[in-house]
C-alpha cells in the first residue's frame, strides 16, 4: 500500500475516533446536568451552597448568616434578599434550588 494512502486511512482513523470520544464526552456532560438533585438553600452548608454557579464562599456563608439571623426561606426567590445575591446570580441557579 501506498504511504500516501496509509496516511489517509490513519488520519481517517484518528478523525472518526475524535469525533466519537467528543459525542460521548456532550452526553456525558447532559446526563450529568439532568440527574443533579436540587440543593435544598434551608439545610445547605457553604461546600454545598459554593457548588452552585456564582455563589463562592463568601455569598455562601452570607447566605447561612441570612438564615440564622431572618428563619428559612419561604421561597426561592428569597434568596435575593441576601446582601450581593441579585437577579442575575438568582436566575443562573434557580433551577438547581430548592426550600424542601
């Protein structure tokens, strides 16, 4: 065989791979998404509360400091109450909360 050819039916090979390994990560990755449970924000600790998108441990503890000081949060939305938790950080988490 030819090594110009061999060249090709190895880049073919590599190329076909690629693409199989990167479909499988995209699923992966879905199926992750799909399957976390929702972070309960009433019994949450700060490790758990800084797993969700924006919220470090600084917004974290913030947030057990407004439960202490004000009881559980009645809904969701309560949560912006929290001093530096606005409307932006509140909607890229608020599919992954819960209060129950």
């Amino acid at each position: 065989m030819r090594p110009v050819m061999r060249c090709m039916i190895a880049l073919f090979l590599v190329l076909s791979f690629a693409i199989v390994v990167s479909q499988a990560y995209v699923f992966a990755e879905e199926a992750k998404e799909t399957t976390l449970q929702k972070l309960n924000i009433n019994t949450a600790s700060v490790d758990e509360l800084t797993q969700l998108k924006g919220i470090g441990p600084a917004y974290a503890q913030a947030i057990i400091e407004y439960r202490k000081t004000h009881g559980l949060f009645q809904k969701i939305d309560d949560l912006m109450k929290v001093k530096g938790i606005g409307c932006k950080t509140f909607e890229a988490i608020k599919d992954n909360i819960t209060i129950k």
